[in-house]
C-alpha cells in the first residue's frame, strides 16, 4: 500500500496559539498527505512556568482551537493528524492538565494518548499519563502507536506499540537533549516500524526559563534507515511514500524473527 507520510517541523510562540495555528495553515497550504504527525504541545508552546499558566492554556480532551482546527482540517483534506496538546481534566475535584496528543482521522474518529514518561520541569506541571500505549486506526486502516518525546528513553514504550501490532509510531517531540534522533533509529530497527518524530524548533523563554529544541524531524523505516531528517533550525513540512505493511515482516534473517526471538524467561528485572 501506497501511504503518503510525513512531519510538520516549525517554531510555535510561547501562548500564542491564533498566530500559531495561522503559520501551521500557511505551512499546510498544498500539502497532500495521509498521515501527518506535528510537535509535542504544537500550538500552546512548552515554557510553562507554573500549573496556573498552563491550565490557562491547556483544553478539554475533545474539543478546543488545536482540536477544532485540526479535526476540520482533517476531514476536509483526508489526512490523519496526530498533535500534541495540553489536555485538561478533573481528577478529585482538582483541575489536572496531561501532556497529550490525539489522533484525528477523516472519518470524524478521534483518539488520545496521554504522555506516560514526564520529562524534567514536566513533572511540576502535567500529570503522568494514566492510559496505555495503544493501537489506533488511522486513514485506511493502518495501525499507528503514538508516545510524547521523551517516551523514547524507555524502549518499552515503542516495544509496546509494537508488540501490539503498530506499523508505524507517531512521535510528537519538544526535545532538547541530544539522544533522541540517532535512538529512534534502533526503535525502528528493533522493532521493524516506522517511527516519525515531530521536533519543534527555536528557543523559548518564558521569565528566567529559557529552553532550545533540536529540530531534526524525521522518518525512519522499518530496517532503520533514515528517509529524511531536517536540520536544526528548519521550517516546513515533508512528506515521503512508505508502505506500511512493511512493518508486518519482522524477519531479520531467514532464521530470526524481532518478536517472537525473544526469551523474556531470560530477562529479570
Ligand atoms: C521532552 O520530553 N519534551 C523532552
């Protein structure tokens, strides 16, 4: 199966999200795709200095401007996206805000992944993701797992995903340490998905925080190779043609299967 794929790698502003989402439609304009996946927290920014700045910034599970606008866009451009968000809930009374992403399909179907693995300062602000990490279907059917940026540290977040049949592993980012890209070639190789991350670029200050994220968007396919990796400071979107169903073959020689290999009785905690 022919499947057009690809990343959106810009600069959002700091709780700017109209002029964000102007630039996400700019970038959009003529981009013919079915699957595309945008950064971790894309159109609220990620300097939060507090809990109560970033409720103020966050939105409900299903419906809010990045959810409003991408679900629309969806649809009318036959696209699944998967977008990073701040998703606000009520946990006990007290008003909570998880650091998500939600696949929107064309067909009006509509998923959310809460990050599992919170990320330094994250820890003060979000609240640890309380989901699993599932399979959803995207546009046409294909199996897609989602995890949040530094989900990739842990290598059964997207062991996980493939384990339960993901072709290919959406990978909304906000990453400012320097691992990340070169490791989600070996969570491609190890597992025979296809893994596209979404970085963000820029710096963000926000009083004395100040943060710089690496850029370095990309694709890599099932044996680990890289299709296309932006550079550090680059805007744009990109799309390339994969076949997911190549992520169904977990054959690594005649004789070695990525899966089923394994020997979990001879691993210990
Ligand atoms: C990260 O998880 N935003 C590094």
């Amino acid at each position: 199966m022919d499947y057009r794929v690809g990343f959106c790698q810009y600069k959002p502003q700091l709780k700017q999200p109209e002029q964000n989402i102007k630039r996400l439609a700019q970038l959009l304009d003529g981009v013919e795709a079915d699957l595309l996946v945008f950064p971790e927290l894309a159109v609220s920014g990620y300097v939060f200095r507090d809990k109560e700045e970033l409720i103020n910034h966050s939105e409900l599970t299903d419906s809010g401007r990045t959810i409003d606008f991408f679900r629309e866009f969806s649809k009318e451009n036959n696209v699944s996206c998967i977008v990073g968000f701040p998703e606000k809930a009520q946990k006990e009374g007290e008003t909570i805000v998880y650091n998500s992403c939600f696949l929107a399909n064309p067909d009006g179907s509509y998923h959310v992944y809460r990050k599992i693995h919170l990320f330094n300062r994250e820890k003060l602000l979000f609240a640890p993701g309380d989901g699993e990490f599932s399979i959803y279907p995207a546009k046409n059917g294909v199996k897609i797992g989602m995890m949040i940026c530094f989900d990739w540290i842990f290598p059964e977040s997207a062991r996980t995903l493939a384990l339960r049949g993901a072709q290919i592993i959406c990978h909304p980012a906000n990453l400012v340490l320097p691992w990340c890209q070169q490791a989600m070639i070996t969570r491609s190789l190890e597992n025979r998905v296809f893994t596209i991350t979404s970085n963000r670029v820029g710096d963000e200050v926000n009083g004395d925080i100040k943060m710089n994220f690496t850029g370095q968007s990309q694709v890599t396919a099932t044996k680990g190779e890289i299709l296309k990796r932006f550079d550090t400071v680059e805007e744009g979107i990109w799309v390339t043609t994969v076949n997911p169903e190549e992520a169904d073959d977990k054959m690594v020689t005649p004789y070695n299967h990525a899966i089923t290999d394994r020997r979990p009785d001879r691993y210990f905690d």
